[in-house]
C-alpha cells in the first residue's frame, strides 16, 4: 500500500472517532458550536436574510422552498404569528419575483390547538398562494397527525390546484396513500424517507428496506403520471432513480429533486441541473436553529469534519 493510501485510510479512521465522539456529545456542545453549524444549514433568522439566500440559489439555477422553523406551536396566538408570517413570505416572494415556494407544518400553524383552527390558517395560506400565484406544501410531521395531513391536503386541493403533501418511505401506509392519492386525479407529491421516530409496526426500521420501498413508490408514481419532488441525499437512490427516469423516459416536467440546504451533495446537483432536470433547494430559517442544528449534525456528523477543518484553516 502506497504512503499516501495510508494517509487517506489514516485520515478517514481518525474523522469516523472524532463523528461519533461528537454524536455523543452532541447535546453539551457549546453555542457558538451550533451557530457554526447553523450557518451551513440555516439560512438566519429572519425572511430577509433568507430571501437573500433564496435570490443566490435562483441566480445559480436553483428553485427554493422556504420554511420557517419550528413545530407544534403551544397557543392560537403563536400559530397565528407564524401564519401571518408566511402570508408577508408570499407577498415578497411575489415582488421580489423569485423561484420559490412555501412548505408549512400543520402543528406549526396550529393543529394542536384544534383540526378548525389550523384549517382556517391553511386556507389562509391557500388563498394568498392563489393571490400570488405560487404553490403550497403541506408538509408530513409524525404518524400521529398523518390521517388529518391528508384530509387537509385533500381538502385544499378543492380550492386551489397548486398544492402538494409529503410521503414518507418508511410508513408501511404510504404505498396504500399513493394509490389512493393517485386514484383522486392529479397530485403532487414530495416522496422522501421520513425522520420521526416511529414504531416498528407501522415503520420500517431497516435502512435498505426504507431504501426498496422508497425507488417502489418513486416508480409507481413514474407509472401513474404523478408530479414527484424526489427527496434524498442517498446517492445509491440517486443512480437508481437516474435509472428508472431513462427506462420509463419520464419527461423532465414531471419531477424535481430536492435537497436540503447545506447538505453535501458530491456533485450530483450540479450533475442534477446539466441534464436539465429541476432542482429546488429546501431552505430553513428562523429562530429555532438550534434545535433544527442539532439534528442536522446528528442526521449528518460529517459536518463535524467541515467545522474543524475550516477552523484549523484559519
């Protein structure tokens, strides 16, 4: 082996210690840590600097999904700022003519504090999307709350076309919900594997099987003519995805990929937008980083790697 085999082999050893010793200290890291961290993966505080980011994503070729972080609100008055928050995205969003639409979380904008409450706010949101002419995404949270998702989306869809949900690979459910989605006529759908904890009588616990159910509902979606943002940073999912796209020749309108902000992509996006296939970037921000941030590291430990680098650099 040659001398700088055994550099890299060391290298990659001594990063592997160091990701695992970090996931385990992840909860008594230090502030300024997180905010490091952060920075890759949030983009601020407030709309404005995250309009900002959205305006750089777009002049690189990107479309954009804004969140504001954050979910299960604990009053009426808390769902309702958020609410309002979302409708001002939508209104600068349309004046800044950017490429970018909104995802919101059911819980975010009140479901705890009733299935009306939030379904009013949501429909708020529905009609200043249809007033600005954008999309909007109801995004999936945890098991619990998966029936009055759907309604929801199922709902909105009556009033405005330009409306999406969320399915999660790892829920056994999700291939009976895609047939019965599909069976409603048109929709569009974010297909990608799911983070919340969830039972094994309801969830696949392996990876791989997580993996096999994700490319089955992803060519059944090809099959049935569904509009699909594909959401994964597996590159193994990617080439299979890659695959099936040419065997079904499966025309570039009907889907996008997505990813999240920050995460290391290994080329792919740009591989992604030289074959003219859409790419849109899902871009976080608010005033919930931290915990948003430690999840990231833990989903991600590379990122440990990156921050340290770029310390000893300086």
């Amino acid at each position: 082996m040659e001398l700088h085999q055994i550099a890299d082999n060391f290298i990659s050893m001594f990063l592997s210690i160091i990701n695992r010793f970090v996931i385990t200290i992840t909860p008594l890291l230090p502030l300024s840590f997180v905010r490091m961290i952060a920075k890759r993966y949030v983009a601020g505080e407030n709309s404005e600097e995250a309009l900002k980011i959205v305006q750089g994503l777009n002049e690189n070729g990107y479309s954009v999904t804004l969140d504001i972080l954050g979910e299960h609100s604990q009053s009426k008055s808390e769902a309702q700022s958020i609410t309002e928050a979302y409708v001002d995205l939508y209104e600068n969003i349309q004046n800044q003519k950017l490429d970018c639409n909104i995802s919101i979380k059911p819980t975010h904008i009140g479901l705890d504090m009733g299935n009306d409450f939030a379904r009013e706010n949501l429909f708020t949101l529905l009609n200043k999307a249809h007033k600005t002419n954008n999309f909007l995404r109801i995004d999936m949270e945890n098991s619990q709350v998966t029936d009055t998702t759907l309604e929801f989306y199922r709902e909105s869809k009556e009033k405005y076309s330009e409306v999406g949900t969320v399915l999660q690979a790892y829920l056994y459910r999700s291939e009976s919900d895609l047939q019965n989605l599909s069976a409603d006529g048109k929709c569009n759908l974010r297909l990608c594997k799911g983070i919340y904890k969830e039972s094994p009588k309801i969830a696949f616990q392996d990876k791989q099987k997580i993996n096999n159910n994700f490319i089955k509902l992803l060519r059944y979606s090809f099959e049935n003519k569904i509009y699909i943002g594909i959401a994964t940073h597996n590159l193994d999912l990617l080439e299979k995805t890659y695959k099936i796209i040419e065997e079904l020749d499966i025309p570039v309108d009907m889907f996008e990929f997505q990813v999240l902000y920050g995460v290391p992509m290994s080329g792919w996006l740009e591989k992604h937008i030289a074959k003219g296939y859409k790419v849109r970037v899902y871009v976080p921000f608010g005033k919930d980083w931290y915990a948003y941030s430690i999840r990231r590291l833990k989903e991600n430990p590379d990122i440990a790697s990156y921050i340290l680098k770029d310390i000893f650099r300086n």
